[in-house]
C-alpha cells in the first residue's frame, strides 16, 4: 500500500512538472505575426534577475507600453531557468540553449523577429537613468520595429531623430 502511494505521489508530481514546461515555436509565432502586420516579441529574463523583475514591473507593465504591445505586437517571454523550449528556425533547444545560440545570454533581453523568426533588433539589460527612463527608451524601441523603420536606419539614428 506504501508503494502505491510512493507511485501515485510521483506520477502526480511528474505529470505536474511536464504541464509547466511549454513549447515557445518563434517560427509559428513570427508568422502569424507576420500574417497580422506585428512583429514577435520575445523577452528573455531568468529566476532572481532583480534587473528582470524591474523590466517587468516597471517597463513592460507600464501603461502605455502595454497598450502599444497589445495593438502592435505578440509578446511571448522565456524564462531561461524553466524547463520550457523554443522552436526556432525548425530546431528544438532547451531555454538556456536557445538564448546561448542567439548570442543573447545576459537577462534581460527583448528579442524582436521578423516574419521569418530572424532577429531584427535585440534590447539588452535593463537601462534607466534620469536622461532618458527606461519606459521612455522601449516606447522608441516599440515604435522603430512597428514603424519598419529598422529596414532603413539603425536605431540610434532614430533615436536621435525624435529627440
């Protein structure tokens, strides 16, 4: 009777470790997308990242920019600590891989992608100073990629176009 339990105990604990883990297809995402005139943003951040939870807190919960998310883009964001993977360019990686193969292994990381789940453009860290506040530097970002503008000039010429 001890056994049964120890088993019941087990396939319970292992089938509720494998429904948390989820399967990330930036290629499907990117497409549809894509298919949707948006783009795919993908945020990168891991367990105990204090820099992470302030790109969540603030930034990316910040009003304005969870509008311009909402109408302009589909967000997905990967946990590198989980036991989630991603799809990307038809292969399987686990989450840690995925962000190593990328090049972008320093959390955060805002990864945009195009139709064809290619990196565009890649926010690294969390950056907020008084000349120009975090939440302030993704609403430019955001407005770059959904303006297309990154087909025709790299980001600090935009920027220092608007400022």
């Amino acid at each position: 009777m001890q056994r049964f339990f120890f088993i019941v105990l087990f396939s319970i604990f292992l089938s509720t470790s494998l429904l948390k883990a989820r399967v990330i297809n930036i290629d499907a995402l990117a497409f549809n997308a894509a298919t949707n005139n948006k783009h795919l943003i993908l945020f990168l951040h891991k367990t105990n990242c204090g820099y992470c939870e302030n790109m969540k807190a603030f930034t990316l919960e910040d009003k304005k920019i969870k509008q311009k998310i909402k109408h302009s883009f589909f967000y997905e964001h990967l946990n590198v600590y989980t036991k989630d993977s991603v799809i990307w360019h038809s292969k399987h990686y686990k989450a840690k891989e995925f962000a190593i193969k990328t090049g972008y292994d320093f959390y955060p990381t805002t990864l945009f992608f195009d139709k064809n789940g290619n990196i565009i453009f890649a926010e690294v860290g969390y950056r907020d100073n008084k000349a120009m506040p975090n939440e302030k530097r993704f609403l430019y970002i955001l407005d770059f990629i959904d303006s297309k503008s990154y087909k025709t000039i790299d980001y600090e010429e935009y920027l220092f176009s608007k400022e």
